[in-house]
C-alpha cells in the first residue's frame, strides 16, 4: 500500500539496550562523547545478539532476518536520529509533584491521589525507575490516578519559558509517573493552552495561578473550550494502575 512500510518495524527501547556505564552530563565533552559511543556499541552489540544467538521459538538461535532500517529513521545507520535519554533535567517549580502526591502505598487510607486546585489535566502510570549510571536496582510502584498541578509547569525564577514534558516540577521518584505518550500529551495540552490563553489576556503565566478569577477562567476553557478533564471520577481515581505502560481512560 502506498505510503506504508513493507513489513514490521518496532523502535527498541529495552532494558537490554540501557546505558548505564557513564554519565551523559557533568564530566566534560570527553566523556560525553564516549558514553555515547559506548551506548551506540551496545546497542549494535544487543542487536547481533538478536540475530545470532536470540532464543526461536522452533528450537533454533537467531533471527537473522533482522535488520536496521535507515529509511525510517532517516539516518544513515538506521538508529535514531537523537539518544533517548530517560531522565531529563527539571524545573524548580512553583509546586513540586512528589511521590507521596501519588503512590498507592503513601496514599493507603486516603480516598485517592492528593486533589490539587490548580489542576489542568490528568495523568495516570506507574512509578518506573529504571537503574541509572549511579548503580542500584529499579523500582516500580503502584500510583492512583492522579492530577497535574498548574504550579508544576511554572519556573520558580525565569519568566516566559514553560516546560512541556517530563520536565516539570518533579523528583527523581515522581518524574517517572509522568512519561509515557499519555502523560507527555497531558502536559503538552496543558502548555500549550497555558501560553495561547497568556498571550490573548497579556498576562505573565504565574498570574494565572496567582489571581483566583483567572486560573477559574482559564480552568473553564481547558475543561469546556478544550475538552480537558481535570480531575478523575470516583469510580476511577482511587484505584491503583496495575500496568507498566500509561492508561487512558473514558470519562
């Protein structure tokens, strides 16, 4: 079919494929280059495994079949055109979102995540820390379904610049309840609506969390204009999500 691929294609991003051996920042360029470099070697490393040496499902080893694929990625050696970098750098927000906002275990006996006044979407994933270039294990806890705080997206300092990612006002801990596409989006939406409805009423983006009428109005376009929810049904928020990945839900 015009316009389609010919055949499957998946875009890795497994535990077999995480660099941890060094730091990408605060050792020089020296350093940076080779963790990159390093990252690229495991990576083809992990794919010759793939094709060599992968368990079959009929008995055999290696799926030879295997290739990279520069056509869709658009770089000359089929990987992505950027590293994926799991954890990036954080605003000091106005409100910081911590993980007893949000864990089943921090929150048990509360009738969900912590409620916030200046919501402006919904998020719900789990806690998964991956193993960084400090050593240690994972973790993977269980979160309810939680709001996103107006406060978090505002720098404590600079003015006119907003975070639209995993890089709000979060922990090391709690950063990772915002990832995944569904999360991302939420924040996105949130932004984005945040910098049109500040450039309409010529308003500073911390005024709008500052001056009750404001954040009530502004609160009003994401859920009626925009069609945002902002907080969960009862049925929905105070249940734990079971799975890794981030879950939508129908409201």
């Amino acid at each position: 079919m015009p316009g389609t691929f010919d055949g499957d294609i998946t875009l890795v991003d497994w535990e077999q494929t995480a660099y941890t051996r060094l730091p990408l920042a605060g050792l020089g360029d020296e350093v940076r280059a080779r963790a990159e470099r390093e990252a690229h070697e495991q990576a083809l490393s992990f794919l010759h495994w793939m094709q060599t040496r992968a368990p079959r499902h009929d008995g055999g080893h290696g799926y030879p079949e295997l290739r990279l694929r520069p056509d869709a990625t658009g770089t000359a050696d089929g990987f992505a055109k950027t590293l994926h970098v799991r954890e990036s750098r954080r605003i000091r927000a106005e409100f910081t979102l911590l993980e007893q906002h949000l864990t089943a275990a921090a929150r048990a006996g509360a009738p969900g995540a912590e409620t916030f006044t200046d919501s402006v979407g919904t998020l719900r994933s789990r806690i998964t820390l991956h193993p960084g270039t400090g050593g240690g294990a994972g973790l993977d806890l269980e979160c309810l379904p939680f709001q996103l705080p107006l406060g978090a997206l505002l720098p404590v300092r600079v003015e006119n610049l907003l975070p639209a990612g995993r890089n709000i006002g979060a922990t090391h801990l709690s950063a990772p309840a915002l990832g995944g596409h569904t999360g991302r989006w939420s924040i996105g939406e949130a932004v984005g609506a945040l910098v049109s409805y500040c450039l309409e009423h010529r308003l500073p983006p911390r005024a709008v969390r500052g001056t009750e009428h404001r954040l009530a109005s502004f609160q009003s376009r994401l859920s009626k204009s925009l069609g945002l929810a902002l907080d969960w049904p009862d049925r929905l928020r105070t249940g734990p999500v079971t799975s890794a990945g981030a879950l939508c839900a129908t409201l």
